[in-house]
C-alpha cells in the first residue's frame, strides 16, 4: 500500500520536471549560430537607423551570442571595444542567469531519466510523457498568446522579474539595440515556441503510444 503513493508522487513530481526539460531543450537550440541566422534570414528585421549593414549586425549578434556563453566569448565581446558599459553588464547578467539554469539542466536531466526508469511501468512512464507534454503545450500556447497579444510588454515583464529592472534598458544608438531590435527578439520568440510546441508534441505522441503499450 505505500509504493502505491510513492510512484504517485514520482510520476506527478516527473511530470512536472518535464515542462522544464523541454523549455530548457529549446532554449539550447535557441542559444545557437544556426538560430540566430535563421532569426536574421527570415526575420524581416527593421533596417539599421544609423547605416549598419545586415551582414555587420549579423556578425556582432554572433559576437553577442558567444559573449553569453563563454567566458572566452564574453571576453572577445568586451574587447570588440563596440559596447557601452551598460551593455557589458546586462549581457554579464544574461551569461550568470543561462550558467545558472544550464547547470539546473544539467544536475536534473540524469535525476529525471533515473526516476522515469526506477518506474519500472510502460503506463507510468507514459503518464510521465503525456502529463508532462500537455503542460509544456498549455506553456508554450500562453506564452505564444501573450506574445501576440502584446509583446511589448511581455518582454518588459518577463526582463523586469529576471533582471534589475534599471540594467537591461537601452538607447536606440546602443549597439545591442542595433543587432537586436525588438522584431528580433519577437521572431525568435515564435520560432522558440514553434521548437517548444514540437518538442511538447513528441512527448505528448510518446506518453500516448507507452500508455496504449501493454
């Protein structure tokens, strides 16, 4: 009688872990060169005020790229000598917080797959995929709604509860404004999202065939 209400608890603490794993996957695939010039190639993005070539932008929003996911590419940032101090410090933000939750990844995926396996029930396990893609669509649907809804200040809020809210506003003439401008950032939104609700789909897709599996 008391396994019965541990693997409950497994299964419901699983699942809701598994939202999490997914918006990580993503976030992953998003943080990359490939994503990046896809956001540039098919993002429409609003020309430069001040004359700067898409090529030029293209090339310092991968400098940007780097600076947050390495201190080698952080230091490479900082010497380009194109960032006021204000940039460097939100992008040191942005560099602390991806560490921190990229180490979250990480110390939880081999947790996960250890409590999925120690289930030992292809219906359990289903459960696991079914319940925990099902929450990740209804994230990543709000989150797209919202999006639609108005961007602007999703963004402002989502920025204001991670962030100091005073330390990630810009002005127009900022470099990091210039590589990525709002449209940036919207576009890579949906194409986050469209990654999000594939990944949140297989698991749904994978939850249903465990659960059908005897």
């Amino acid at each position: 009688m008391r396994v019965l209400p541990v693997r409950g608890v497994t299964v419901a603490l699983l699942s809701v872990l598994l939202p999490f794993l997914l918006v990580m996957g993503t976030v992953k695939l998003a943080f990359t060169e490939s994503f990046v010039k896809l956001v540039y190639a098919v993002g429409d993005l609003p020309p430069d005020r001040w004359g700067m070539d898409d090529a030029t932008r293209l090339r310092i929003a991968l400098l940007g790229l780097r600076a947050v996911l390495s201190e080698e590419g952080m230091e490479e940032f900082i010497k380009s000598g194109l960032f006021n101090e204000r940039e460097i410090k939100h992008m040191k933000d942005v560099q602390k917080v991806l560490s921190y939750l990229t180490k979250a990844f990480y110390g939880i995926l081999p947790l996960w797959v250890v409590g999925v396996v120690s289930l030992r029930d292809k219906r359990r396990i289903g459960g696991v995929f079914l319940i925990g893609g099902f929450l990740g669509l209804l994230l990543v649907l709000l989150s797209l709604l919202l999006s639609f809804l108005n961007y602007d200040a999703l963004f402002e809020k989502f920025h204001n509860i991670v962030f100091d809210p005073y330390s990630w506003r810009f002005f127009d003439q900022d470099t990091l404004l210039r590589v990525y401008p709002m449209r940036f950032w919207f576009v890579s939104t949906l194409l986050a999202g469209i990654l999000m609700l594939i990944l949140s789909s297989v698991s749904l897709l994978v939850g249903l065939l465990l659960r059908k599996s005897r």
